[in-house]
C-alpha cells in the first residue's frame, strides 16, 4: 500500500501541472465528456443487460412478436453504444494530443532552460536518454493514465451498477454445516468478490517482475537507438578508421541486451498471461455452473439465467480490473518511476545552479568582464583550476595556451556560464552581446540560412548579409544555397564548419568573442584570413581565444598561459604581450 501510495502520488504529481495550466478548461471539458461517455456505455451494457432475459426468455416460449420487437431494441442499442464508443475514443485521442502538446513543451522548456540539458549531461545518474523521456515517455504516460484512470472508473460504475442486478437474480444460498445451516443473500455476489481477489493476488505474485524489465526495456530500446543516430552522424570518422567491426560489436552488445531482457519479459508474460487467460476463461462458465441449479429446479428462466450470467461477468470483470490490465500498469508505473527521475535529475541540475557554493554570475561594468577567485573542479570534485584573476576590458584581445587537460576550455564553460562545478565570481557586462564559438560548431538540421544565422531567427538577417559573410570566410559556393535543407554537419568538413561558425560571428557583430579551438580544423593560412577579418569587421569586440598554435599570438595582444601544477589545480599566468 506505501509503494502504492508513492506512485499514485508521483504521477499525480507529474500530471497535476497541465489541468491547473491556461490549457485547463479545454481539458477538463474534453474529459468530462469523456467520462460521461464512458458512464454512457456502461449504460446501455445495463440495458444490454435486462434485453438478455427478455430475448432469451421469448426464444425459449418461442414468442415471434417479442423476438421481433427485440431485435429490434438490440439494433438501437448497438447502434448507440457504437456511437458513443466512437466518440469516446475520438475525444480521448484528442485529449491526449493536446495534453502531450502542452507537457511536452513544459519537459522541453525545463530541459533548456540555464543550461540544465547540458548539466544533467555531467552529472548522469537518472539521466540516460532523455528524448526518450520526452519523445516516448510522456506518450505513454498520458495515455496509459488516460485509460487507466477512465478504465477504473468505469470499473467502479460497472461494479456500482451491476451488483444490485446481480445481488436480486442470485438469491440466497443455504450452507448445511451439521446441525445447522448458514443463509448466505446474493451468494453471486461473494463468489465474484472472492474469484476476483484470489484472481488479482496471483497477478500481482506472478507480474510483479515486470514492472522493473518494462522500466530496463525502454532504456536499451533508448541506447540501441541513440548508437544508431550517433553512427550515423559519424560515418565518415567511423569509415576513416576501418571502424565497422567495433560499431557492429557495439550494436550487438546494446541489441543484446534489448534481446535478453524482451526474453524476461517474454517468460514472465507468458506466465502473466497462462494464468490471466485461465482465468478469464473460467469466469466464462463459473456462473452458469453456480446459477444452473435454480435454472433447472425452475426458480429462474433461460433468460433470467443468461441475465445472471452476464451480469456476473460484468462484475468479476469489474473487480478484476488490476488482472485485466495488470501489464498496462506494469508499463505504466515503469514510465511513472522514468519521468519521476527526469524531474529529480532537473532538480537537482536547478539546486545545483542555486548553491551558495557554485560560481556567482553577475552584472558588472558595461566595459569590463571579470573573473575574480574562480575555482573549478571536475564533474568528481577533484580540483582542475585554481586562483583564476582576469580582466578583459571592451576591444581587449587575449590568447589563452598551454597543455592539453588542463582545464582551459572549461574556464571558457564556466564564462559561459554552463560549467556548475566550482566558486568564485564572474561578472559580465550589462547588457553585452557575447558569443562563443566552439571547437566543434553546431549546425542544427534545416536550410542553410538557419544553420548559418544560428542562433537568431533566420528571418531577422537578410540574404545579402548571409552571402557577404559566406564570402568573406571563404565560401562563396554556399552563397546559392541559402534556401537547400540538409543534415550540413554531414556535408560540410570540419573546417568549412568552423568558417559557417567564423560567419556567424560576422553577422552577429558580438561586442565580446570566445573562441575556442574555433580554428583547429583549418589551415594556417585560412586561420589567418578569419583572425584579420575580425579585426576588420569586428572593431571594438573583444576577442578571447583558446589554441595551442603559435601562429595564433600575432593576433591577440595579450598572452596567457595556463600552467599545471603538478597533481594539483592549474593556474593562470599572464606571459607577455604578444608580438
């Protein structure tokens, strides 16, 4: 009952957001008639019902008229619940999509907003796949919870409804027990509560397992995919190094263990469902064989026992809910227990971000930015960089060098403010318009004006813009091409994608520029051409740039050094100004 508790609380807590949400009254319209449908269908099955022993009861004193006459009534109550069926499933989907729309979009802004994507990359834990969260996740919950919930209830109404039938046709029952006997009213009803919670003990018993390998399940399906997506988006390294043996080896471990785990969830449904379909087949002709002894002393007509049958199969069904969908609420309390921990893991990215302990980010001199007593550490706690003073003010050009490791890209992570791991303060110029570029750009799928406008709207720069600044970075085979869709981090070098990058930084005309390895991929004297047309293009900006070659230091005036110590953090030291 505690876990029961705990997760009746947790998905309420996941759903409770969308209908208190400005899209409430839509939804909570669409499901009451949802509901009134549902309550709808359970009244024409009483109706059904009562049809049964007048039907019934005419074949069996062959009354043609009545057989006519009810057939008649059965067309109308067939057609009705075919209606109302229709549009109960019609409204449902329309409630799912719109609830789906609306916390989709509230995971999505969660999951961008302050970088928490990228921190929950860091600190991992319940992380793993989170478009898998998103994408499949949050299907399934709401339209498990949708038929789930709407089920119960219509469970509860059956149960409500067809238990007073059911108690008027079984009569009472007489138990001898020696001397004495027992008067048992509406036995029926007992025997269906009885079947029911022997039923539902034994699903529990045998499908509890499956809650854990459904939870196990989604998550390799989400690693087998992912591996394929992110092959595909490095064919050409894979197909550089002769890789194919290791990705196929790679593929087959993470199908493997999509494979060994649908192997547990295959023996224990069979299991789930040997028991499950005996059951339901009992209950098939367990009332006929409990009801025929008063049909055959002539207490109750065909139909009145064809009545009690089916009434008794309404209410067993109804008590038997959790056997019936028993996997469905094994799927959906795995799906519960995945978005509970997405939410956490957000939590904890925004407490993170919020700790007295974490680096300050303020507003500071429009002029001027400042790092002052930064200290930052790797994801694990261990110190990386230590005792970082720096200043640049507005048209500074500064070249950060040293080893490879030794923290310099993840001073320019904390700048940006997406490195959580540390203390100190660092204070930005109001208002200031800062860009980082890094060593490996990102190009979004779309045309190329998006890709090269990126990350403001495509529509606010124009054309002739986009096609001076492809120019100007040694692109003009691209100029044409602004308006053709593509996957460009698959067509494009790595070093055209640095120069799409060094366009970005043109059109966008920052006042403060980091970039970080942002020539790595091109040659010197590419490398060069990009370094002078920001001096050209970008007066006034100030450029902070991360590399290790040396051709890089006639372009900055000042030179900094970041310098291991030993086993312990690095540091900063300002060498010379640059030639």
């Amino acid at each position: 009952m505690t876990g029961l508790r705990r997760l009746l609380r947790d998905a309420w807590t996941i759903a409770r957001p969308y209908w208190f949400s400005e899209d409430r009254w839509a939804g909570r319209g669409l499901l009451l008639v949802v509901v009134a449908l549902n309550l709808g269908m359970v009244y024409i099955n009483v109706l059904l019902n009562q049809w049964n022993n007048t039907f019934y009861n005419a074949l069996q004193d062959k009354d043609y008229t009545v057989f006519v006459h009810q057939l008649i009534r059965f067309a109308w109550l067939a057609g009705l619940y075919i209606i109302v069926a229709v549009y109960q499933l019609y409204l449902n989907q329309m409630l799912q999509i719109r609830w789906r729309r609306w916390l989709t979009e509230h995971y999505l802004h969660a999951w961008l907003t302050d970088g928490a994507y990228y921190r929950m990359q860091l600190v991992a834990g319940e992380t793993d796949n989170p478009d898998q969260r998103l994408a499949e996740d949050v299907r399934l919950l709401i339209a498990d919870t949708l038929s789930l919930a709407i089920g119960g209830m219509r469970a509860v109404v059956t149960l409500v409804s067809f238990v007073v039938i059911l108690w008027g046709l079984s009569g009472p029952l007489t138990v001898p027990l020696g001397s004495f006997s027992i008067t048992l009213p509406g036995y029926l009803v007992w025997a269906a509560l009885l079947y029911a919670i022997v039923g539902t003990w034994l699903t529990d018993w045998i499908g509890r397992p499956l809650v854990r390998l459904n939870f196990d399940q989604q998550r390799y399906e989400a690693d087998f995919r992912f591996g394929l997506v992110r092959f595909r988006e490095n064919t050409e390294g894979v197909a550089l190094y002769r890789g194919e043996a290791d990705e196929l080896r790679g593929f087959r471990e993470r199908f493997g263990a999509v494979v060994r785990n649908w192997w547990g969830i295959m023996r224990q449904q069979k299991r789930l469902t040997g028991f499950t379909a005996g059951y339901t087949q009992a209950a098939i002709i367990f009332p006929f064989v409990v009801a025929a002894p008063r049909y055959f002393r002539g207490e109750i007509h065909l139909g009145g026992l064809v009545q009690t049958a089916t009434a008794f199969g309404q209410v067993q069904a109804s008590l038997s809910f959790i056997v019936s969908s028993y996997t469905d609420i094994a799927e959906w309390r795995a799906v519960v227990e995945r978005l509970v921990g997405f939410d956490r893991a957000l939590d904890q990215v925004r407490i993170q971000a919020a700790t007295a302990g974490s680096i300050r980010r303020a507003d500071g001199e429009a002029a001027r930015l400042v790092v002052e007593g930064v200290a930052l550490d790797r994801p694990d706690g261990q110190p990386l960089i230590a005792g970082v003073n720096l200043t640049l003010a507005r048209g500074d050009t500064a070249l950060l060098s040293g080893p490879s490791g030794v923290g310099k890209s993840t001073l320019v992570r904390a700048i940006a403010g997406i490195w959580p791991f540390g203390r100190g303060d660092i204070r930005l110029p109001h208002d200031a318009r800062i860009l980082f570029l890094p060593q490996k750009p990102y190009l979004p799928i779309g045309t190329l004006r998006d890709v090269v406008s990126y990350p403001m709207p495509a529509g606010g720069v124009d054309d002739a813009t986009l096609r001076e600044a492809l120019e100007a970075v040694g692109l003009p085979e691209l100029t044409g091409r602004l308006d053709e869709a593509g996957h460009w981090a698959l067509q494009l070098s790595p070093g055209e994608q640095q120069r799409i990058a060094f366009a970005r930084a043109l059109v966008q005309q920052p006042d403060w520029l980091f970039l970080d390895e942002a020539t790595s991929a091109v040659d010197e004297a590419t490398e060069a051409r990009l370094y002078r047309l920001l001096h050209e293009r970008l007066v006034g900006t100030t450029v902070f740039s991360v590399g290790h070659r040396g051709t890089l230091r006639p372009f900055h005036a000042r030179q900094l050094v970041m310098q291991p110590n030993g086993s312990g953090p690095a540091s900063i030291v300002e060498v010379a100004a640059a030639s």
